[in-house]
C-alpha cells in the first residue's frame, strides 16, 4: 500500500475516534440540564441525543467547507498536518474529559489545524480572515446565549407569574423534552460537520481536488461517529454543566437549551463552527443568573473560562510540536 494512501485511512481513521470522542465528551451539550431536572432518565436522555446528532449531521455542510477551506490553504498542507491536529484535539478532549471541564472540541480542533499548518508551511498558509470569522464566533456565540436565555427567562417568568409552581414545573416537564432534541439536532448540526471538513480536506489534499465537496459517505460515517459517542456519554461533564454550574428546574432547562439550540441552528445555516460547550454553558449560567446572580456557582464558571482560554493556544502549540516531531521522524 502506498504511503501516502496509508496516511490518508489514518487521518478518516483518527476523524472519526476524534468524532467518537466528541460526541462522547459533549453529551453533557444536549442532555445535561433535562438529566439534572429529571425530566428525562439518564439512558432515555442519552439515546435520544444519540439519534437527533445522527439526524442533525445529516441537515446540511456549510460548516464543513469552512473547516476545510476556510482556515488554511489546503494545498500547500500534508496528511501529517491533519494527523497533527486530529491527535492534538483528542489528547486536549481525554485530558479535560478526565477532569470533568466542558472545553471546546471546536476550539481543539480548529486551532490544532492552525498550529499543525503553520508547522508544516509557515504562517503565510493560515487565511487570516477565515480564522478571524471562526474567532469571532467563538468569542460572540457564548455572550450571545447568555443574554438570550437571560431575557428568555424573564419572558417566561413574566408570562407564568400567576401560575403556581407547580403547575410550571408541569407544563416544562414536558416542554424540556422538545427543547433537549431541539438542542442535539443543532449539536449534531454543527459538531459533526467539523469532522467531515476534516476528512474532506484530507481528500482534497490527497487527490488534488480543485472542488470542496462532502461526499455522502464522509456524512454517513461522521454522523454514525458521533452517535455512537453520544451514546457513550461523558457523566463528569453532565454532572459540572447539569449540577454545579446552578441550580436548576425544569423551566430553566427548557429556556437554557432553547435559547443555544437557537443560536448553534443560525451558525450552522451560515456555515459558522462554533462552540457547542461554550454555548450551553452560557445559557445555563444565564438562566442562573435570572432568579440573582449568587444562583450561579461563578467559581466553577470561572474555571471553565480559563480552560476555554488555554484550549486554543494548548492545542494549537500541542498540534505544532507533534506536526514537527512527526516530519522529522516520517522524513
């Protein structure tokens, strides 16, 4: 078999462990807040989430052609960069897994990228307006969410404020199951697609594709991916997201996931990846931060941003070194 053909079945290989692991480790995305307001059974939550990421990966790939054109020139990199990124990613998402902080996947990946490319072909291969799109989207989206859900929960403790607990807890029992499939369709939406960028731009890079197109089974394979890693389940991030970032009710829950289901649908339909994790988490601490401010368990918010921070350089410094030791071992 010829090597570069063995490079390319590892970098699909490492693709989809790294949309394994993603699906794994952003589970708490989609079923933490119904899991921690026992509105859904942890297994029920779970396999629920698992179908509608299937089902989302399958509505659309603009945010795939912006991972695989958007943020470095595919044709001066190398299967090695992308295997450089990929095993950047996924050291960055088993260590923070391992200590139960929801970092970025999409912060992994996309900056891994970046650090592998730059090792491979120097800055001038990064499209700077590219990555600054994706940073944008990044920083915004998280800020965005927590004042949605925050004016989202006063509308709706405005509108039920002559209802008696609980009867809301009630009506939002049921509401929350809609708004947790709404939130791991829009998961699957945006998540998956990350990886069929990836393999794609690996296929390009491979064949010398002078055209970005996601084939079907790149979608299939992805899609089936992070199913299965969702089913998986990552409970130490389910228990920070659902449990101790604030406390929560089924009403909370239900505006908290309608309101980041919402804003990861838009970025997906404009091709934006965003930061699935950095969204909920928002919209939980903004929905906390509606009842008083103490309600949210800051310090623990705090820990979360500092390790959105150091993902980015992390994995792009992380990237960088592997891309090098592995050229120089590989020739």
């Amino acid at each position: 078999m010829h090597e570069s053909y063995s490079l390319l079945l590892i970098v699909i290989f490492l693709a989809l462990i790294f949309d394994f692991i993603n699906g794994f480790h952003d589970s708490a995305n989609a079923i933490a807040t119904s899991v921690s307001t026992r509105v859904l059974s942890p297994k029920t939550a779970v396999l629920m989430a698992a179908a509608l990421n299937m089902i989302g990966a399958f509505s659309g790939t603009a945010v795939a052609k912006t991972v695989g054109v958007g943020l470095v020139q595919t044709a001066s990199i190398t299967q090695i960069t992308i295997i450089s990124a990929l095993l950047a990613a996924i050291v960055w998402d088993l260590i923070t897994w391992y200590f139960g902080l929801p970092t970025s996947s999409s912060h992994a990946i996309l900056s891994g990228i970046v650090g592998a490319a730059v090792a491979t072909s120097g800055t001038g291969i990064v499209i700077m307006k590219g990555v600054e799109k994706v940073l944008m989207g990044l920083v915004l989206s998280p800020l965005i969410g927590f004042v949605l859900s925050l004016l989202l929960m006063f509308f709706l403790t405005w509108m039920f404020r002559r209802s008696t607990p609980t009867s809301v807890t009630k009506i939002f029992s049921r509401l929350q199951i809609m708004s947790a499939a709404y939130m791991a369709f829009s998961h699957g939406s945006n998540d998956a697609q990350k990886t069929m960028g990836i393999i794609t731009m690996a296929l390009v890079s491979y064949y010398n594709l002078s055209d970005f197109h996601v084939p079907a089974w790149v979608i299939v394979t992805c899609a089936t991916a992070m199913a299965f890693g969702t089913a998986g389940g990552g409970w130490r991030i389910i228990k920070t997201l659902g449990i101790r970032l604030a406390h929560l009710r089924p009403i909370h829950g239900f505006a908290a996931e309608t309101a980041a289901a919402t804003v990861i649908e838009v970025a997906s339909r404009i091709g934006l990846p965003l930061s699935t994790t950095h969204v909920i988490s928002s919209t939980i601490m903004g929905v906390g931060a509606s009842k008083r401010l103490s309600a949210v368990r800051w310090g623990i918010g705090g820990n979360i941003v500092i390790a959105w921070i150091l993902t980015i350089p992390a994995c792009a410094i992380l990237a960088w070194v592997i891309c090098k030791l592995l050229h120089f071992v590989l020739g």
